[in-house]
C-alpha cells in the first residue's frame, strides 16, 4: 500500500477562470513518483487478486510511451514479482525513454506486431504465461474501476457540483462515477480521436443505477492521442506559472485546456465547483514528443 497521505487538494484560481466559479486539483501525481496518479489505483486490487490467486506473473499491455506500462513495471518491483509488458509494434532501434526505465525495474519487453496487437485478446495468453495473471491494457477491467472508486474518498467534499477527469480507457472514470454523490455531475475528457466505443466500455463497468450524470467530451483531444501541439505545450507552461502544477502532454495537459475553453463557452454555470483530477502520467513528458 501506498502513502495517500503525499495526495492533496489544491485549490486552483489560474487567470483564466472566473470568479464565480470554484475549482480545485486532486493531486494524484504526488502519490508516488513512478506509480502516480491514477495508475495505482486500477493496479492495487489487480495485483492482490495476482497473489490471492497463487500467480508469481504479472502480464499486461501498452504502447512505448504508455503511462499503465511504466507504473506496472514501477509496482511490480515494489511488490516484488516478475512482469512482462506486450508491446505494441515492432521493437525499435532505440526505446522510449518509458521502455527504457520499464526494463530496467524488470519488466520483460515482448514486441510484436500491430495486427497481432489489434487481435491481443484472441490470444491465450494464459497457456504461453501459465504463471501469469493478465492484466488488461490501462488496467481496464472491473478490478481497475474498483480501484478507482477510492479516488474519491480521499476528498470527502461533497459540495462538488462537476467532478471531471481526463478519459483513455474509461476505467477511472467509471469508479468515480460509481462513487460519487448522485447530485454530482461527472465529465470525461476524452484524449483518444475517434473514440465512440468508449461509451460501451464505461457502462460496461458501472454499478447498478441509480448513478449519478455523467457524459463524455469528445472535442478536446487535441489531433488524436499523445498528439501534442505548440498551444497545448504553451497552456501546459502557462498553467504551471500560475498554479506551480505540471501537467502531462497525453492526458492532464488536454483535460485541463479544455476544461478553460469550456469554462468560457459557459459550459460551467455561475456557482459550479469543479474538482478537476490529476491523474499522474507525468514520466510521458521525458519521452519527448
């Protein structure tokens, strides 16, 4: 278990958000400084049903820059068991700098192609890893999202009107959907293009209703994920200045530019109080895209 006494809530009044509107950042990021953010929370019960389960193996999935790939190698060498990441695409001459630091805490790299990648979930895994417990890319199964359903107690502010979050797999945020109040209203920032399906896998993890509202916002992802233009890289140095919080390229950079441009298209009513969570990710800006 980790210290979740590093996490704090910033309250936040950068240039740009009006006086009538409260917002503050739950700062998942200081969590730990390799298993940060969210990424803790959709791998704790995963790796107990590991060793509930006799398993001595942890396998999962991701990109080369992936924030799930770096936090897994990162928690499985503090838990003490063995992992193999898969590998999007062919191995590249040179590794991200994510790859680099993965293998060096232990991860094994197994690369293979982008059409096997596409079919991952045909493949039985179990018979080529026996020893191994699957953990699905972005932690995204029903464990994650009970992972994700502690978030929110770490706040215990119910005067929250919006509760938002930046949304790759949809895991986080179906736990704080799952876990917060019904008159609290939940948006998802999607950072994927093209990313419809999402919808069904949100449900697919959520408690029975009654929920409380939630949608996604699909218009902010910038280009497409971990698409990173000169604005964004801008706003991200600018959002520093003024709160002294680092944002990342991929998710939290994306969530918080596009929570201004909808605060002054008067998405956010007079009187909303916005909590906004950071979900940690921050060793993908060393990547340097």
């Amino acid at each position: 278990m980790l210290d979740y006494n590093n996490i704090i809530l910033q309250t936040i009044s950068p240039s740009w958000l009006p006086d009538n509107i409260r917002a503050a950042v739950l700062r998942l990021d200081l969590l730990h400084p390799e298993v940060s953010g969210n990424k803790w929370f959709k791998l704790r019960y995963n790796l107990e049903a590991a060793f509930a389960n006799g398993k001595k193996h942890i396998l999962t999935f991701g990109g080369a820059y992936s924030n799930h790939i770096a936090a897994t190698a990162a928690a499985c060498q503090l838990a003490g068991i063995a992992c193999t990441g898969v590998i999007r695409g062919e191995r590249p001459s040179v590794l991200s700098h994510t790859l680099r630091e993965a293998s060096a805490k232990g991860m094994e790299l197994l690369f293979i192609s982008r059409e096997a990648y596409r079919i991952k979930n045909e493949t039985d895994w179990s018979t080529l890893y026996p020893d191994a417990y699957v953990v699905p890319e972005g932690g995204n199964n029903a464990l994650g999202a009970k992972g994700c359903e502690e978030i929110l107690s770490l706040v215990n502010d119910p005067s929250f009107t919006h509760i938002v979050c930046a949304v790759g797999t949809g895991t986080t945020l179906a736990g704080l959907i799952n876990s917060a109040d019904h008159q609290q209203e939940i948006r998802g920032y999607v950072v994927l293009k093209g990313a419809a399906y999402l919808e069904q896998e949100i449900q697919s993890l959520l408690a029975p209703a009654p929920l409380p509202h939630w949608q996604l916002v699909h218009q902010h992802h910038g280009g497409g994920y971990a698409k990173v233009t000169p604005a964004l890289s801008g706003f991200m140095r600018q959002f520093y200045d003024e709160t002294g919080i680092p944002l990342d390229i991929v998710y939290t950079g994306k969530l918080i530019m596009g929570f201004r441009q909808d605060v002054s298209e008067g998405l956010y009513p007079p009187g909303s109080k916005v909590l906004l969570i950071h979900t940690g990710g921050l060793q993908g800006n060393d990547d340097g895209r």
